[in-house]
C-alpha cells in the first residue's frame, strides 16, 4: 500500500491551482499522453460553475477550439 500522507503532501506542494473557469478549460481540452497534474487549490463554487456551464449549452460541449 502506497503512503498516503506523501501523495497528500506532494498536491499540497503544486503549483497549480484550479480557481477560475479559465483554468478549468485550460485542463479541459482533449489531450492524450497528458502527465497527470496536480491542484493544491480549487475554488470551492468551480464545480458548480462548470455544472451550470455545460447545462446552459443544453448538453453540447462548449469547449475552446484546438
């Protein structure tokens, strides 16, 4: 079994955050071989945010063109 307090404190410690709608799209974008990222802060109401976000496009994708 892994230790779970190092993988905690490695999140704790990114760089990344995940506050704003921006940030969201930026890791939203389709990629494939992507290294996995970590947040060590996220906005609380984001979730929300993104729910209300996609529901208002009536279930298309309004994700940024690549």
């Amino acid at each position: 079994m892994r230790n779970s307090s190092s993988g905690v404190a490695k999140v704790k410690a990114a760089p990344n955050t995940l506050n704003t709608m921006d940030d969201f799209e930026k890791v939203a974008v389709p990629s494939e071989n992507h290294p996995v990222e970590y947040f060590s802060s996220a906005d609380p109401k984001l979730f929300m945010q993104v729910i209300d976000k996609f529901k208002m496009s009536h279930g298309k994708m309004d994700m940024p063109k690549t």
